[in-house]
C-alpha cells in the first residue's frame, strides 16, 4: 500500500530496492491495482510478482473456477 498514485496500471514495471543487495531488490510487474479515495485520503495498493515469473495455471483450473464463480 502506498499514497495515492493515479499512474500506476497493471502491468507497469516497478523496480524496488530493499535495500537487501539480494535478488530481492529487483523488478517486478504490478499484476492489480486498487485505489481508495476517502474523505481526506487517497491510497493505492498494488499486488507485485517477480518480473522473471509468471502464473502458470491449466485450463482445469480455469474450468473449475469458472464453475465456481457461476
């Protein structure tokens, strides 16, 4: 969660330093976004993966949350 930006999209990349100087300290892709204006506040939550991975999920899956939602 951070202050209010209204620029940040999914699928901006964000490089963020721990300051570990591990691979921690690296890029990662914004995967959502979330904003919240209130009276006198306005904050921003995103949810980060590393930007050398990815989601693998199979079309079971898919089917079976598809089912789900419905």
């Amino acid at each position: 969660e951070m202050m209010g930006n209204p620029f940040i999209q999914r699928g901006n990349q964000i490089y963020i330093d721990f300051g570990t100087n591990t691979t921690l300290d690296n890029v990662y892709t914004v995967k959502s976004v979330k904003h919240s204006i209130t009276a006198g506040n306005f904050s921003t939550t995103v949810d980060l993966i590393f930007a050398g991975q990815g989601e693998v999920s199979s079309i079971r899956e898919k089917v079976e949350n598809a089912i789900d939602t419905l």
